[in-house]
C-alpha cells in the first residue's frame, strides 16, 4: 500500500504540474514541499516541543501562574528557535478554577461517582445538593420535557458520544454540555451532570466549557465519567427513584491578563501578507494538555522553523500564533481577530492544529470557488505525506474560525480523532497518548502548507459565506 | 477457525474416550459436561450476578460496611438462587481505609501527580514530606543502594510491567509494592511512590496490599500512574533533583468481622467430599470490583448453579466459597483453611477465579503425578469450550493457595489476562471492562470442571510438592 502510493502519487503530480503549472517557480515550490517532508518525517523537533511544554510546564489554566509560565516558556522556546520575530500581545482572561468535586448516590444504593466541574460552573452550597435524578437521552429530550418532569431534580442528560475519524459525535453531544445548564434551570432544575462527552469507557470525567445566560438561574454543572452514567442506568433499570448527593466548589476569580504568544519567519517579497499557522496554548488544568493542545503547538511551531531553515525565504510572512484562553471560550483567538482588524485584509490564509496528533488525511479549505481547484492543484503533493484533496467548506480550527466573518480564507488539515475524545478534556491527556511518527507526519502537512501558501500565486479572496456556524 | 475446532475437536475428544475411558457413566458425564457448557453460553446469569453485585453494592473494602452489604447481598443472591445449603462463617479482618492522596513535584518543575495510597500504608504527617526523590529501575537496585543515597529521600522504584496473556509481568514487578517500603525504610527513606503496576498508559494509580516488617521504620507509600511515572523521569533526564511533595491520610482502624460466603450443591454419593470453586467478595474501593473480583463471583456461583440445576445430582458436593478479604492479605482464605482443617482431607480439588473476565484457555492442575493423564483425559471435553490441557504445576489461585500445604488438589483455569493489569486496582475496575460472551464461556468452563471433578473416580493425592511459593 505505502510502495504502491510511492509509485503513483508523484506521477499523478507531475501531471497535474504539466497540466496546470508548468513555470519553474511553481515546481521548485513543490520540490522545496518534497523537501520539508523529507526533513519533517526525519526530525522529532514536534516531539521535543510538546514533551517540552508537558514536562517543564504541565497544566495551564488561563490566566493561571502555570498559564503565565506556558507563555515564558513559549517566548523562550520561540526564541531559541531562531525566528525572525517573536512576540506577545496582552489577552485578557476570565479565570475560574476548578476546586473539588464530588458525588454519591445516596439511594437506592450508596456509592461514588466520579465526576469533575464543568468550565465556568458556579459552586454547589457548602452542604451540597442532594436531588432525585431525572434523566434524559439527550438535550433535546431535556428542551421537550415539563417543568413538572424538571423541577427540584437534578438533571442527568445521558448522550452517548459516537467515534468517527473527523470527530464529528462530539459536535452531537456537547451542546448538552454547553447548553444543559441552562435549558435545565429554566425548568427549575438545582444542578446537572451530564454523561461525559468522550468516547471511551475510563473511569475519568471529561471537563469543558459550560454557558449560563442573563436573567436565568445559574445552576452547578459537572459530567460524570461514562462508566458511571453506565451505573446510574443500572440503577434506573431498577427504580425510578435515584437520589444523587453533589459537591462542587469552582470559583470565578475576575480577569487576569494573558497573552497570545507570536513567531514570525518574515515574507522575503510580501512581508506584510501574512500565513497563519495556530495553536493555543492554554489547556485544562487535569491533565498536561499533551493533545489538547500541546500537540498543535509542536505541530506548527515545528512546521514554521522548517521554512525558517530554508535557504529561500517564503514570498509571505509565515506567522506562528500560540493562542491564549482557547478552552475557555476562544479568548484569544477573537483577541487576536480585533487587534488585527486592520491587518486581516493582508491574511492570505489561516489554520489552526487543536484537534490531537492523529494523521492528517485530508486538506479542506475555505476559498473563491474559482480557486478551488487551482489550490488542489497547488498542494497535490501534500497527498505524498497521506493528505488528500478535500472540500470547501472548513472553518479553520476555533481560533481561526471568526476569522471568514472577516473574509479571511482558512484551511482545515483533517486529523484522525478517532482516538481524540478518549482523551481529551480528562487526566489522561498526557503525553504518552502522543504517537511521535504521527505527529512528524503533521508537522510535514503544516510546513508544506505553510510553505506553499506562502509561495501561493491564486487570488483566494472573496471567499464562500459559511453554512452552518 | 472457529468451525475448524468445532469439527475436528469432538472426534479427538471421542477418540480419546474410546481408548482410555469406554465405560457408559464417562461417557454420561461428558455428554453432562456438553450440556453444561451449552446452557452456560446460552445465559447470561453470571454477568447479571456480577451486574448486581457492581450496581447494588459497588467497592466493598474488608471491613467497612460496604462489606457487610457485599455479605448480605451474596447471602441472598445465593438463597434466590436455591442451592441447597447458603451459609456464612465469620472472619476477623482488619480494617484499613485510604483518605486522601496527593502529590506535587515542587522542583524543578511544578506539577501536580496522579497517586495513590498502597494499601496498609500509613499517612504522612498532616503537612506532608517533601524531599527529593531517587529513582530506581527495580526493587533488587534498591536492595543494591547504599544508605547514603537513599536516607533522608523518597524511594522511586521504576519498574514498568509487561503484558502477558498469563499476568506473569505482575509477579514480577509486585515486589516492588509489596517489599519496597521496608527495603526503603531500613535505607533511612521517608518515603516510596512506585510506578503502578499496570499495564496501562491511563492517568489512574493502581493501589494493592504493601508490608511492614517489625523492627523497621513504616513509611508512607503510594503508587503513581504511569504516565506521571514516564512525567518524573521527563524531568530527571534534565536535573537530578526532583523534589516531591506527598501527603496521605490513611488510617487502619483495628479489626472488624467479615464473612465468608459459602454455597453447596449437596454430593448425591459422596456428600462429605468436597469440589471447591472459589472467588473473592470484597474489592478495593475505587473501582466498583467488577473484574476484581465480581467477575469470579459471577462465574462460580453461576457454574454451581448449572449444576444445581441438573436432573441427576453431583456425586460430591460442589462448595462455592465467596471469600472475604482477599485484597488485604488472603485473610478469608486462611481461615478457611484453619477453620475447615479436619475437613480438608475430604477435599478433593478446589480452584479460585481471581483473574478478571476474560477468557479460559487452559487447564493446569497439581494431583499426583500418576493421576495426571486421567484428568487430562476426564477433562478433555472442555477443549470444545476452548479450554486445553496444560501443566501440573497450579497454584489454584491466591485463597486456594495455602490449600497444597494440606494436601489438597487444586487446579487453576487459566484466563487470558492480557488487559486485567490495565484495570486492576483502578478506578477503572468496572462492569463496562467485562465481555458478557467471555464471562459466559467462563461459566462454561467452572461448570465443567466442577461437575467432572464432583464424578471423577480418579485419585488425586498424594499431591507434587511446590517447586516455588
């Protein structure tokens, strides 16, 4: 399989060379692509960035000291890797921190669970709540269901979260998580837990963000682990009578100030047009934020230094940005859209890696559609490192994602995620879930991206108005 | 394959009954042993015994009312099920219970650590230790270590264990848990934390019974997962001072009276002889003691029930014995042993399923070296469940284990354990970890067992003596 593609793939891109575009530059731009594969597959600077940030900083909630160490560390590790340009730019942050967690069953038979807050939830009183349970299959189910069926309970919204490579179960389910609380309130509830959104079957709670909305109670939120939802309906299946005791103590302490943390190889004949490459660098506080995303910030950072070693400078300025407060709302990202409003004009295309360290398989990307097919054209030789063409319609990675509200074209290089929501949002988000063959691969899909977008001679601009945000 | 063992393995077995056992009652009691394993992988009965006992009663450490309700709960599930004798008798255990754990790296990094108590450690002191730790690839380097590197320090033992289908890994590493803290302590450590000992790469710790020695020191100990394991010595490859901060709060609390849980089938010929098939009913208490060990409490009692079932009645009486307190040191099995001493020459062969839920593939025995081809004979039949013949040379598993020093026979059914060390010990003991069609085949083999041996006209004793304990 792997010899098979050797043989055909280039061959299918020279033609597509013949046919297209044929001019020289064009095909040493591809040539210099070969090359930044060959070079990525054979370094593990991705690894050594992400054990890096794991093992020297570990955990870094937003606006935490441990989140102003990750951007100390980010500066300095930027630096050290000789960039043209490394910088920072203030982002400020809500901080909320996560406190302990805790829940029994109380009837009909005692036990534990083991569940976590979820991001942005407010305390339980100091004694707990303790509440009948009533349980819904999704948060649809919950929307449907009479205040009567609601009020005074503890809600349990039960959505099993499905595996698919693209990741596409976890879109599915966390509007429960993100929305439950406050459809649940509205009804009367006094705290929900939801089943976790992740697809494997460990004993771990899966946290993320959580909304409230103006002028509804705000009730506490946690999810439970999967096994334990499993529990809860082992014990539905017996009665309908089961009584849940929770505590939660988060705390929202204000705003601090944190940073979005730049690197720049600049453009040699387009300075000021600028490729975006991103990842953020905040991360939940439970595990070391390996995949989520310490990943991507190996991945890019990694990819922009091998265009920095190039003997030949990129047309367009490659800009690395690592961005702050992603978990906690995309802080950063729609910082960095602001501050930038000016300059996104000059943004010739964006992509953020924030989804593990899976293959890349697949690039989609968000341009005219007249240039659609000049774009596949132009980066037919990422199918050399397994990236195939694929469609027009991504949205770039959340921090970049509002940045087509402004015209900006972005890219989406489609990670296997299989395995991703097994992981994430959990303890076990540790570097060891890291496949270091695996992530040199992404590396290579983002310096040839970089690379050639950099080199890129199509008018992406204007680009198709999303259909579903 | 599967239909290749289905043709060729009834001739073999046919074969082997036509020229070492022609006699009609054989062959009636293998043709009851076919039965057997078809009623057994048609139910489900042992995964809902398991079910009950993980949702109704859930982590039941020796001791703590949790094990009282495990007590209660077997009484009646055995009485629901009408064997024809239910009985417990009463076990002195003591009475250890975990507190909190934590632990920080303080230097050269801060980061928070997944750990652990061992269980019967004792707690730090209400501030913690803290010092710096040293690493150890393994027990016997400890043993090597001079006083001067190690006083005044926390003891890291190191030792990764391997996957094996036979668990073999774990007998290998255990001795780190069990022996460390007394090698450690008599060194002048303050404390220990080994690497789990688990196969896994998951954010959980693995707890398990540790030892004092009189006369030495007893220092605090705990285990940390895995990947804080692979965490410390990301940041012993940059410096060698890595200091640790660990707090615990255990506490044994005196003894406490548990019970072993004892089901007959009565013996139609031969009453007063005894075929023993065992499980343990108390768990560790942070998973809810699905695989560890609900799983042989499902499989014994549901294979005595087949044969509780049965038109014709066994010959000898096939015992069920629920064990308490298997986790902190065999404490039911040896009062059994003490308690039914008289009677033990009346046993005839006893085995323990102690090993989780998946799947039996051989049979080992210890009986007299001259009985040996006639079991292999007799039980030859349970090849059709894919159960082959293996060595004499079984232990019978940990609360049958002190039984060959009384003379009495015992056989271990050998389960494919290459996940059990993922989860043992672990939050992640739960019910989702068990294949239901595993179980069921278990099932199949016990009551194969059970019955051939409740028939058997074979002498088992004198038994080999142990090459090693």
């Amino acid at each position: 399989m792997k010899s098979k593609q050797v043989i055909w793939l280039p061959l299918a891109f020279l033609g597509l060379l013949t046919a297209c575009q044929s001019d020289t530059s064009n095909l040493k731009n591809q040539n210099v692509a070969l090359q930044l594969q060959q070079k990525a597959l054979a370094s593990d600077l991705g690894y050594q960035i992400v054990e890096s940030l794991t093992v020297e900083v570990g955990p870094r909630m937003a606006g935490t000291e441990k989140d102003i160490q990750a951007v100390n560390w980010a500066v300095t590790k930027l630096e050290s890797l000789g960039f043209d340009k490394v910088y920072k730019e203030a982002v400020e942050v809500p901080v909320w921190v996560r406190g302990d967690a805790s829940a029994y069953v109380t009837a009909p038979f005692t036990q534990p669970l083991v569940i976590t807050a979820l991001g942005g939830s407010v305390a339980t009183p100091e004694k707990g709540v303790t509440a009948e349970i009533v349980r819904f299959d999704t948060l649809d189910a919950l929307k449907a269901a009479s205040t009567q069926e609601v009020e005074g309970k503890i809600v349990f919204i039960d959505h099993k979260t499905e595996r698919h490579i693209d990741g596409k179960g976890y879109g599915i389910t966390v509007r429960g998580r993100s929305k439950g609380a406050v459809t649940a309130a509205e009804k009367g509830a006094v705290a929900i837990v939801i089943r976790s959104i992740g697809t494997d079957s460990d004993r771990m709670a899966h946290t993320g963000m959580m909304r409230y909305k103006e002028g509804v109670p705000r009730i506490p939120a946690a999810a439970m682990s999967n096994p334990d939802a499993d529990l809860i309906n082992g014990m539905l299946k017996r009665t309908d009578s089961v009584t849940l005791q929770l505590y939660l103590s988060p705390e929202s302490r204000g705003t601090a100030t944190s940073y979005n943390v730049i690197a720049e190889v600049t453009g040699s004949s387009k300075p000021e047009e600028i490729v975006l490459i991103g990842a953020h660098l905040d991360s939940w506080d439970e595990g070391t934020g390996a995949i989520d995303d310490g990943a991507g910030v190996g991945i890019v950072t990694a990819a922009a230094k091998l265009i920095q070693e190039l003997p030949q400078k990129p047309a367009r300025t490659v800009r690395v940005v690592l961005y702050a407060a992603e978990e906690i709302g995309l802080v950063g990202g729609k910082a960095y859209a602001r501050d930038h409003q000016q300059e996104l004009a000059k943004h010739y295309i964006a992509a953020e890696s924030d989804f593990g360290a899976g293959r890349i398989y697949r690039l989609d990307v968000r341009v005219n559609d007249s240039a659609f097919a000049d774009i596949q054209s132009l980066t037919g030789v990422m199918a050399e490192n397994g990236v195939m063409p694929g469609n027009n319609e991504a949205n770039g990675g959340p921090d970049v994602s509002m940045l087509p509200d402004y015209g900006v074209p972005v890219a989406t290089l489609r990670q296997d995620g299989r395995d991703y929501f097994d992981y994430h949002h959990t303890p076990n988000d540790t570097l060891d879930k890291i496949d270091p063959a695996a992530l040199a691969q992404n590396v290579a899909a983002y310096a040839q991206f970089a690379w050639l977008m950099a080199q890129s001679e199509v008018e992406l601009r204007p680009i198709p108005a999303k259909q579903d945000k």
